[in-house]
C-alpha cells in the first residue's frame, strides 16, 4: 500500500528550491514554453505580437481579451493619451518629487495615492468591469508618471506631448526631450510588447497573492512594482552595460569573462531560469539591435560569443546564454533611454501583464495560503 503524504504536515511534503516547476494557479494570460524556446500571449506569439503589434493594442488585448479592431483601438489609445493631461497625476509629481531620483519609490508612493484619491476600493467588493476601469486608470498613468518624475529629479520641466503619436513615441519624447524617429519608437515598441508578461515570475505572483485577499488594485501594482526592483528581477539591464563600460578593447573580453566566472561572480544578462534553448526575446532584440547599428553592438556580439565559450567550459551541461535583458540594455541604450530609467521601462511594460493578472486572480474568492516546511528544531517537551 502507497502511503500518501501528510496533507496537514507540510514538513512531509517536498518543497523544490524556489517552487521550481510548482503550478500554483490556472491562467488564460500568457504561457512560456521553456524546452522549445517560445512563449505566447493568449492564443498569440508573443513575438509575432512584438514584431508586428503596437503596444495599445497588446495592452489591449492583455486587459480585454482580444486584439481591437481599428475604431476600438483609437478610442482606446485616446483614454491613455488623456492621462498625459491627468491633473491628479501632475500634483502627485510635484509631491513626490522631493523624494528623490530614484523614480520607483515615487510611483511606489503614487499607485495608493491616485487610488485614494479616485475612491478606488478592494477588488473583492467590485465587478470585472470595475476592477478593469481601475486597473486601466492606473496602468494609464505610469507612463506620464514615470517621465514626469525623471524630469522633475533632473531639473526639467515636462514637455508638450505628441498628440499624433502613441504611447511609445511620447514616452521616449518626454525622456530625451526630441521626437523619435519610426525605427526609434519601433524598437522600443518591441522590446516592450516582449516583455509584459513572462509567465509566474515573482513580480506577478506577488501581484496575484495581493489581489487574492481582495485588495485594491493599486496595492497589488505598488507590491509586485517593491518586487520588481530587486537586482535578481527587474534590475538586470543596466547591470550589464556597467559590465561593457569596464571593457577598454575587445581583446580584453575573453580576459574579463574569465576572471567573473573565477571569481565566482554571475554574468549579467545570462542564464535564465525556465528557458534551456535560446531566450527568444533576446533573439529578437538582438536583430533590432543589429538594425540600429553602433559599435557599443559590436561590442555587444563580441561580449555573447565570447560569454557562450566561457559558460560552456566552465560550466558544461547548462544552457547559459544571452537573456532578454542583455540586448534589452543595449535597444534601449540606443534608442535614448537613460540607463537609471531601464528598470523603470521594464516596469511600464510589465504592470500591463500584472494588471490582467489582477483582475484574472480576482474573479477567484480563494485567498493565495500556501504552507511552510518547518526546518527548524524539535518541539521541548516538558
């Protein structure tokens, strides 16, 4: 007779490092396939969707369900145009500015703050409509929030917006203070359609363990965004441009890589833990980068060649190789993005997938309790 597990006793049940491989929810978001190098946004490629779609529209398609059709699609590209004139949104900048250059902690600060003062209330005591109008309001306002911050921390007074461009295009405006060019604003377009959703990484999962307690939304964006600056998540990017900055020649890249990986050290912008073929984000970004052209690319293809050599000799047996976030430093580094904004780019992009998710995980009454395996000493008796 099999003898079953002690569903009661958690320190019975084998618990994988990191919950590795752990299925911990249903979803119809997104899925990535980590053997055969692919991953999907629906019943879309998400590369194909990059490629091919604007960001409004897979925005869309996060939130809604579907792809719009043309007229959908303007009228919902004018409700995120309308928060560049968001007047809530520009008295929470000048407020939180004081707070310093680092504009995640303001957009941290932000979230709660629009939600209180729209009256926003917790997703358990809201329909999917209304936990959608919430989750949109919010997401709308992280790109003018974000640009405003910067140029608030850097002395700079925000600009007119683009009325005929997107939300891409004003963003890099607001950034850079000129208009980008198509293959610009394309680029960029991208990189971050690549990188809205990528399975249960732990910035979602907090999103959703948030809103399983039946939270507001902006508590859930505000907890997944404190997950997401953390070096190992969202703060890879420009890591690996202060990696490229110490290369004097191209000679000196074999030398560096090996003395890293001696030393013990991780190679930014390598290795990633669900795909064991080739990240195909970082192929794509990878032909942008072509495209745009320069020598800190060169540079860029030198460093991966050499990189492959170096991880597969010193670690033989494991498919370390260029991540999304190695090419994503090198897209946006090109096409004007302050290397402090990198994580906060990544983070625009990002909150579209938590938002869907949010409202996916709220439609479900069951709060996220998972168990612990204690490990530590015996119970003393008396």
């Amino acid at each position: 007779m099999s003898v079953q597990p002690d569903r009661m006793n958690p320190s019975l049940i084998a618990v994988p490092r990191g919950l590795t491989n752990v299925a911990v929810t249903d979803t119809e978001i997104s899925d990535v396939h980590g053997l055969e190098g692919y991953y999907q946004y629906r019943e879309h490629s998400a590369i194909d969707l990059a490629r091919h779609a604007t960001l409004e529209e897979v925005w869309h398609l996060f939130l809604f369900g579907a792809l719009p059709g043309p007229a959908r699609a303007a009228r919902f590209a004018d409700v995120l145009r309308s928060a560049d004139d968001d007047a809530d949104v520009h008295e929470l900048v000048a407020a939180l500015a004081p707070l310093g250059p680092d504009v995640l902690h303001g957009v941290k600060a932000a979230w709660p703050l629009l939600s209180a003062r729209r009256g926003m209330r917790p997703v358990y005591d809201l329909t999917e409509e209304e936990r959608r109008d919430d989750a949109l309001l919010l997401t709308a306002a992280l790109p003018p929030l974000l640009t405003a911050l910067w140029r608030r921390a850097n002395g700079d007074a925000a600009g007119p917006a683009l009325p005929d461009r997107g939300v891409v295009a004003n963003y890099l405006h607001q950034l850079t203070g000129r208009v980008p060019t198509a293959q610009e604003e394309r680029a960029l377009s991208a990189y971050l359609i690549a990188v809205v959703d990528h399975g249960l990484n732990a910035s979602t999962f907090t999103a959703r363990v948030i809103a399983s307690t039946g939270a507001d939304v902006a508590s859930a964006l505000a907890g997944a965004l404190g997950s997401l600056t953390g070096p190992l998540h969202g703060g890879a990017p420009s890591r690996v441009l202060d990696a490229l900055d110490r290369i004097e020649s191209p000679h000196d890249i074999g030398p560096w890589i090996r003395g890293e990986l001696a030393a013990g050290r991780r190679l930014m912008g390598f290795g990633h833990a669900v795909y064991r073929t080739a990240d195909p984000r970082s192929e794509l970004l990878k032909a942008i980068a072509l495209d745009l052209g320069g020598d800190r690319v060169e540079l860029a293809l030198r460093f991966e060649e050499e990189a492959d050599h170096a991880l597969a000799a010193s670690k033989p047996g494991r498919a370390l190789h260029a991540n999304v976030e190695f090419y994503a430093a090198i897209v946006m580094e090109r096409v004007g993005v302050p290397r402090e904004m990198f994580t906060p780019t990544f983070a625009l992009a990002r909150a579209i997938g938590w938002s869907a998710h949010i409202v996916e995980q709220a439609a479900d009454p069951k709060i996220i309790r998972p168990s612990a395996r204690y490990t530590g000493p015996a119970l003393r008796r008396a």
